[in-house]
C-alpha cells in the first residue's frame, strides 16, 4: 500500500469501516512506515481526543491506540480463522462423502 492511500484510508479505520483485505494491507503499512504511524497517530489523537474531552474520560494517546489496534489485528486474525475451518470442513466433508462412496462402491 501507499503512503497516499494509507492516509486516505486513516479515517475509515478509525471508523472501524475497513473491509479485510485493506485492512490487512492498513495495518502492514503501519509496521512498515514510521511516516504513516505518526500520521494515524496525530489523526487518532484528533478523533479520540475530541470525544473523550466532551465526555470527560482520561486517554492516553499511545495506550489507547495500540489497544484498537490489536483488536483490529484480533478481528482479522478471527475471520483469516473462520476461513480456514471452513475450507477444513469443507475438506472434510469430501473426504467423509469420497469414503462413504468408496464403501458403497465396494459392497455393491
Ligand atoms: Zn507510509
């Protein structure tokens, strides 16, 4: 991903609004380009930052934006997850159907 897409994508993340493949490629970028970090550092500081003043609450910049991160990387790491058990049981599922045939086949 680059750079320019990167910063044009920040607020979608923060909005939670990334689809998995942009969201995945997002968050590589962030490890790979110091830049970009900064750059959703400062737009998150913005975003957060007005909230919580109205509600009063404490924030801590950098805590709080690796906590929102790591459940952006959980989430994706969940769905990469369902994906595979599903080929798995789909795998299964044709083998235990194949056998089943193959017992048929052999009786008959
Ligand atoms: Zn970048």
């Amino acid at each position: 991903m680059e750079c320019k897409e990167f910063t044009g994508l920040i607020q979608d993340f923060l909005n939670d609004r990334l689809e998995e493949t942009k969201l995945s490629e997002f968050l590589d970028h962030i490890d790979e380009c110091e830049n970009c970090a900064d750059e959703l550092r400062i737009q998150y500081l913005i975003y957060e930052g007005l909230e919580r003043l109205e509600t009063g609450a404490t924030f801590d910049v950098d805590k709080d934006l690796a906590e929102w991160m790591d459940e952006q990387r959980r989430k994706l790491r969940y769905r990469n997850g369902i994906k595979k058990a599903a080929i798995a049981a789909e795998i299964m599922t044709t083998a235990a159907f194949l056998i089943v045939l193959g017992i048929v086949m052999f009786y008959q």
